[in-house]
C-alpha cells in the first residue's frame, strides 16, 4: 500500500507543478503577443476557460469558446504568423505527428510556447490517450497497456514481499 500511496502523491505534488508551469507559459504567450501588437492563438483548447486566446482552435464540435475555430492542429486557417505567440498545453502527446502539428504553429505565430505532461507523472504514462511522452528533447512512444501491465506487475510483487 506504501507503493500506491507514494504513486498518489507524486502524482498529486506533479499535477500542482504543472498547474504553476501553465500558468506562468500562458501569461508569457499572453505578455509576448500583447508586445508585439498581434493576437494569440491557443491550439487544442479544449473547454478551458482559463487559458484563453484572442482564437482557441480544437477539432472538437463541441466546444462553446469565445472565437473558437475548429480545424486541424495540421491545417491551421490562418496567414504566416498571424499570430503574435501560439500556446499548446497538453495537446501535442494526443498526435500522431507532433512534428508536422508544431511545424504549422510555427507557420502561423512568432513564437510557439508549448507544455506536455510531465515524465514522471504516473498518469502521464497511464493515459491511453497519450501516443507520446516527452522527455526533454526526445518523444517516446506511449504504450498505456503495457504501463498498466508493468504497474499492476510492480503493486503484486511489492505487495508480496
């Protein structure tokens, strides 16, 4: 049990970092854009009401936002850098091509300020709408079967011994 409660609270003390890294990232997009005279853009923004742009772009029908435009993350209708800052929390680790996604907001902002979950956050490795952890520099490909596998592996042995 000792193991679960430890996996608890990383989790929880991780969640609390990341709420801090996006706030501070979003209030940089927001100051560089306000700087510069042009709008943001937050790509995959979900229903957030708390990190909004001047556009918030999600391929969602759904999503009841201030200027939502729903497009593709790949096909952003908008001219080359429109946009002051682009701001993508937590969205790029859901792609197939993360790549081709941060090429296309760098088409269309003058600087792109970007946030994935946390390595070491356990539910960033557990979620099975992850295809990619990143850690620094480098994507990993995300195997949520497998990481529920390894972990219920992990609580039996720890369990047993």
């Amino acid at each position: 049990m000792l193991f679960l409660s430890s996996l608890g609270s990383l989790e929880v003390a991780c969640s609390f970092f990341e709420y801090s890294d996006r706030r501070n990232v979003w209030r940089m997009a927001r100051e560089y854009a306000d700087r510069v005279g042009k709008p943001m853009l937050n790509v995959g923004c979900g229903h957030e009401l708390s990190y909004l742009g001047d556009y918030n772009l999600d391929i969602k029908r759904d999503i009841i936002l201030p200027n939502h435009v729903r497009a593709s993350v790949y096909k952003i209708p908008f001219p080359d850098k429109y946009f002051g800052s682009v701001y993508c929390s937590h969205t790029i680790e859901h792609l197939e091509n993360p790549k081709k996604a941060l090429e296309e907001m760098s088409r269309v902002g003058e600087r792109v300020f970007v946030l994935t979950p946390l390595p070491f956050k356990p539910s960033t490795w557990l979620n099975p709408d992850h295809r990619w952890v990143f850690v620094g520099q480098y994507k990993i490909r995300n195997n949520p079967l497998l990481n529920w596998t390894l972990l219920g592996l992990a609580i039996y042995f720890v369990g047993k011994y």
